[in-house]
C-alpha cells in the first residue's frame, strides 16, 4: 500500500503542480489581457483626452476669432461714422462759404469768367441754352448777350455757377459749383489717408 500511497501521492503532486502550472498560465494570461485592455484603455483615454483638448482649443480659437471679427468689424463701423462726421463737417462748412461766394460781388466776374471758358472749350452760338441757378438768372442775362444765346433756370443748380447746353452737339459743358464741389468731395473722401 505505500506503494499505492507514494504512487497516489506522486499522482496528487503531478496533478497540483499541472493545477498550478495551468494556474499560473490562466493568471499570466490574465495579467496580460489585464494590461492590454488597460494599455488599450489608456491610449483610448489619451485619444479622448487629446480630442477634447483639440476640440476645446478649436472651440476656444472659434470664438476668439468671432469676437476679434466683431469687435474689428464695430471699431471699423466706429471709424467710418467718425470719419463722415468730419467729412459732413468739413464739407458743411465749405457749403457755407459757397452759399456767401454766391451772394458777393467776386461772384458775378465768376460767372463771366465761366462763360469765357465754356466758349473756349466750344464756342457758344445763339442757338446754345445757358443754365443756372434762379437767383442768376438776371446776371446770365446780361452776361450772355454777346453770344446771343438764352438763359434758362435749372432747379438741380443749387450753389451756381453755369452749364451750357449745345442742341446741334446734344452735349452739356457743366461749369457748376455743384458738379466741382461733389467732384472734390468725392476725391477728398477717396483719398487713401481716409480709408480704413
């Protein structure tokens, strides 16, 4: 029976070590299915991870860039408004100092100095038309006598000055005031010192 006894003892022995050996095996595995998954899980964490922060940043660029836009956008709109006002200021001004030219006596050899300048440019004949303002209708009448030619109201005159009108040519020589101060209030606002 010792026989039996060492035979069942050996058998006990081969079959715990097999046990633990299979033990150890399911526990290595274990282990390293254990750290594949968390080394997954960290790498997948790390990727979340790093995509929130990306995702964060771009949200926070998003909006930075929305508020720069903004604010450079209504400092501009602030700018402009501004610039007008001086525009509208200056030009206010000049407007005055137009509407007193038009009342005082340089103004009358203005007038004559015009028509001498439109007949340069084109001769007037009797059959042109002399356009103005009402209030210079009297002067062109009598400045115009020496062309023989009408004088005739335009209510689009505001300022003065003359626009003479050749029928044979359908062609208009605008002398006016208002022509030459839109014409440098255009060039005055156009200027690359007043842009934004």
């Amino acid at each position: 029976m010792i026989g039996a006894d060492n035979h069942l003892e050996n058998l006990s022995k081969a079959i715990i070590a097999d046990a633990e050996k299979t033990a150890e095996q399911m526990i290595s595995e274990a282990k390293a299915k254990a750290e594949a998954i968390l080394s997954e899980a960290v790498t997948q964490y790390e990727a979340e991870d790093s995509f929130l922060v990306e995702n964060k940043e771009r949200l926070a660029r998003e909006k930075f860039s929305k508020e720069i836009s903004h604010e450079d956008f209504s400092l501009k709109r602030s700018v402009l408004a501004y610039r007008n006002e001086l525009v509208e200021g200056i030009y206010s001004a000049v407007s005055e100092k137009l509407n007193a030219y038009v009342t005082g006596d340089e103004y009358k050899q203005y007038l004559k100095n015009s028509l001498v300048k439109a007949d340069k440019e084109l001769k007037i004949s009797n059959d042109c038309v002399v356009y103005c303002n009402k209030r210079d209708t009297d002067i062109l009448t009598d400045l115009v006598k020496p062309y023989n030619c009408a004088v005739s109201q335009d209510r689009a005159i505001i300022y003065g000055g003359i626009s003479v009108y050749y029928p044979e040519k359908k062609l208009y020589n605008d002398l006016t005031l208002d022509t030459a101060f839109e014409e440098q209030k255009k060039e005055f606002v156009n200027k690359n010192e007043l842009a934004l």
